[in-house]
C-alpha cells in the first residue's frame, strides 16, 4: 500500500506542496541554526500507522535524508526519540483531528 501511495499524483503534488512550503530545507536542521536542503517530506505521525493522516498538512514535514533517517528506524517505522519530539510538538492538531474523528 506505502509504495503505491507515494508514486501517486496525490502524494507528488502533496510534496510539492510541503517543500515549497519549508523554502526546500530542513526543518530539523534549521531549528539548530543550520541550513541543510531538505530532500524528502516526513509523515510526523508515521503513514503506516495513520494512513488518514498521509496528505495533513500539519502532519508534514521537510527534511534532509540524514535527518528524515534520523526521524525513525527505516525497517520497522518505529520512531526514535526525535521522532517522537516531532510528535510532541504537534501533539494539539493530532488531538484536535482525533476529536473530529469520534
């Protein structure tokens, strides 16, 4: 389903879209006074896990390859802490959209 997903029309223009957005660098970088070109957008709240939340804006972010491998373990998609710090930061939308849900 994940491969699919990111070689459809949707996901392209979503990332289009992200990139632009973030000025084509890394965010994780750039909260360290560092400027790295970001490479990949990175589901905050993995999209293996919450496929619903694959095109949220919020859900969304630019990152570099070192820091996007940095977010989470690539085989098992398990967040490491950063990941999880990116998780806390966006902890009131992901609240607010489950609020909706229900």
């Amino acid at each position: 389903m994940a491969g699919s997903f990111y070689k459809s029309t949707k996901w392209k223009r979503k990332r289009a879209v992200i990139l632009r957005r973030d000025e084509y660098m890394c965010r994780q970088s750039i909260r360290y006074g560092k400027t790295e070109p970001a490479t990949t957008v990175h589901h905050i709240y993995p999209f293996e896990f919450y496929p619903e939340l694959a095109l949220v804006e919020w859900n969304l972010i630019s990152l570099s390859d070192r820091q996007h491998n940095a977010m989470h373990d690539r085989t098992t998609h398990e967040l490491t802490e950063l990941g999880l710090a990116w998780q806390e930061r966006v902890r009131d939308k992901f609240e607010e959209w489950q609020g909706k849900e229900n």
